[in-house]
C-alpha cells in the first residue's frame, strides 16, 4: 500500500520553508511518497526528493526496468534494470539495486545492496549493504559500504571506509585511505596513498605500497614488496616474496596481539632480507640465508 503524504504529516518531519511551501503550491497533498519525489524530481528539486527519502524511508516497491537513463532519479523501493544505468546526477534507491549491466552514476546511494553485471562508475558512492561487481569498481571522491566485491579493479580517488571486507579480482588502488572492519584481497597489485587499516588481513597476489601507515590485526601477505612511508604493524605474521621495507625512522612490527612466547609460532616474519626496524615478532630468515649464517 502506497503512503499518502499530508500536509500534517510532512510538517511533523520539520521541513525546510522553502520545501514545505512548494510543496503545497504544487498540490502534493494526498499523494503517494513515490508520486511526490517523482514530481519533485522531474522540477529539478531533487534535495527536496532526498530529504522525504531520508525522513519516510524505504518501501517494499519494486520497479523493473530495460534501461535507466536520466538526469536524476529517485526511487524508494528496489530497483532493478536489465540493461545499463546512466545518472550524472542524483541515483538514490531506498532498497537495493540489481543491474544486470554496467553503472554511471554521479551520487549514487542505495540504502541496501548493490549489484552490477559489469563496470560500476560513480563520482561517490554509498550502500548500506555489499557493492559487488562483475568488472570494476571506479569511484572518483569517497567511498562507504559493508563490503566491496569488483571481478576486476579496485579504484578510489577518495578514501575507502567499509564496515566488512575489500576483494578485487585484480587491483586495488586507493588515493586516500582505506579502512576495512574485515580483510582486505587483491589478485593484483595493491596501492594505497593515505592509511591503510584491516581489522582482519590483507593479502595480495603482487606488491602492496602505501604512502602511510599499513596496519592489519591479522596477518599481512604478498607475493613481492611490503613498503609503507610510515610503520609497518601485524596483529601476527608477515610474509613478502620480496623485501618488508618500512619508512625512514619507522618500524616493523609483527605479533602486535600475540604474546611473545607465541612469536615463533603465530609472528614469524618472512622476507628475502630480514626488515630494517623490525621491532617485534620471529624473523624466519630463508633458508639460504640460514646456511650462510645471516
């Protein structure tokens, strides 16, 4: 059942003057809530739109689309589009979005889940649930979700704020920070500018370099150099094909939630070359290293 906005119940929200006096003008009284932003919409009020998003919520609508293009669009429900979606203004979604194609978005916020069957680009974006995307996910400011999932890169001008995990097929390159609540998974390369903090993991298939702090309550994996402008810290191990290297002045610090004891066990650290700095967990010197004495 459609909710019917009144003028009674639209000035309990406290709306701006402005806002409120349009909204008389124009009739909207009785009307449905999607009805209402609709028409609001298609005025160019579109902050007007967000603000009765923001204040009803969400509904159990569905709309289903071939394709969606538009200046901008709201819609309280889930909205699914079985082609591509192009907005490069405003797309705001009360419940989640499905899209079996690809995604271009100005501000793109989705209350739920995000789906894409292709490349999502967006100028920023936020959801309430996972993002997941069969290609790339390319933001160009901020970036706040539950989880991230992109079938190929990982790509953020902004910074990265999510309350689970970052996996990208390929690589992950952020300009700002990237602060994960789980781990973080790239197939490639990983780069970061500003900090780079996982409350669980980060592992990559290549070389992980940040322009900042690297911090991981877990264990901090890659298959060629681990190099930080700042320290180096681990929860538990750290492991590099290639070399741990730490910024001038700084530290290395594996086993930062273990105790010593257990340093040999759950804090080896494991390199080509033992870590200028490394304050704290086992070094596993390699096995050549061994015999040589090092």
């Amino acid at each position: 059942m459609d909710m019917e906005l009144t003028q009674t119940f639209l000035r309990g929200k406290n709306p701006c003057a402005m806002g409120y006096r349009w909204f008389v003008r124009n009739n909207l009284s009785g009307a449905d809530y999607q009805t209402a932003m609709d028409t609001q919409v298609a005025a160019g009020r579109v902050d007007d739109a967000r603000w009765l998003l923001e204040n009803f919520g969400s509904t159990n609508a569905v709309l289903e689309l071939e394709h969606l293009e538009a200046d901008n669009f709201v819609f309280a429900g889930t909205l699914i589009v079985r082609g591509d979606v192009r907005v490069p203004g405003q797309l705001l979604v009360g419940r989640s979005l499905q899209v079996e194609a690809g995604i271009r978005a100005g501000t793109l916020e989705v209350k739920e889940d995000i789906h894409c069957g292709g490349a999502l680009f967006a100028q920023t974006l936020q959801a309430g649930g996972s993002v997941k995307a069969a290609w790339s996910v390319d933001v160009a400011d901020d970036m706040r979700a539950e989880h991230v999932r992109a079938g190929w890169e990982l790509r953020c001008t902004g910074n990265v704020t999510l309350s689970g995990e970052a996996v990208a097929g390929q690589g992950i390159e952020v300009q700002g920070s990237l602060q994960c609540a789980k781990g973080v998974r790239a197939g490639g390369a990983i780069h970061v500018q500003g900090l780079l903090e996982a409350g669980h993991g980060i592992a990559t298939q290549d070389s992980l370099h940040c322009g900042n702090h690297i911090q991981a309550g877990w264990g901090i994996k890659a298959l060629g150099d681990i190099r930080a402008a700042c320290s180096i810290r681990a929860g538990e191990s750290m492991q590099a094909d290639g070399d741990i290297v730490a910024g001038e002045g700084y530290g290395v610090f594996a086993g930062m939630n273990v105790q010593q004891a257990a340093w040999p066990d759950c804090a080896w650290v494991r390199a080509l070359r033992k870590p200028q700095g490394l304050v704290s967990g086992w070094w596993d010197a390699p096995a050549d290293a061994r015999l040589q004495g090092a």
